[in-house]
C-alpha cells in the first residue's frame, strides 16, 4: 500500500450503524476512520516484526539442549570427584585409626 494511505478519494456513504449527519463529502468520516485502521496495522506489522528478529528457531533451542546436557554432564563430573575425595579422605582417616589402635592392641600383647 505504501506509506501514504488510499482512503483520500474514497466516498463512502454511512457506513457505520448509527451513523447520522453529513461531513459534506458524503463519507461520515470512513476515510479517517480507515486511515485509523491502516495505522494500527502498519503498528503490529513493526511489533510482528520485532518479535520475529528476538524469537528463537529450532537450532537456537537444539543448540541450547545441547550446551545444557553439556553443562549438567560437568557438574556431575565435578561433583563425582569431590565425592571421590570425601569418601576416600573418610576410608584413610578410618584407617588410620583403626590401625593405630591395632597397633597399641598388639603392643600391650593382644
């Protein structure tokens, strides 16, 4: 349609119910009404256009299931070592007491 719009010739007889009175050109206000109409479109058309550059494609959210399972497989990763570290830390300081107190068992003569 382009920028200017086409309701400047139109000549609409009362198209709105209700309509009574007459402007002088025959349309009781079709022409502005229309214009109002076309502005309105012309405003989704940019908010319609600025959703699609900020909405997310198919790939964006395989790319982002991917980077997640990643992430998750290193957080359990770290999180199994630090366990490892914690477990083993608890078995050697067991250990380590157990066979102090073998040794003064066995010291005294058992």
């Amino acid at each position: 349609m382009g920028e200017r719009a086409m309701t400047e010739h139109l000549d609409f007889p009362n198209t709105r119910p209700g309509d009574s009175g007459n402007t002088g050109n025959g349309n009781n206000g079709f022409g502005k009404r229309l214009r109002e109409v076309e502005q309105e479109i012309a405003g989704m058309r940019a908010d319609l256009s600025n959703i699609k550059e900020n909405m997310a494609t198919k790939k964006d959210i395989s790319d982002l299931r991917t980077d997640i399972a990643k992430q998750k497989a290193e957080a359990w990763s770290k999180t199994g070592y630090a366990l490892l570290g914690i477990v083993g830390t608890t078995i050697v300081s067991v250990f380590v007491i157990f066979a102090k107190e073998l040794i003064q068992f066995f010291a005294k003569g058992g």
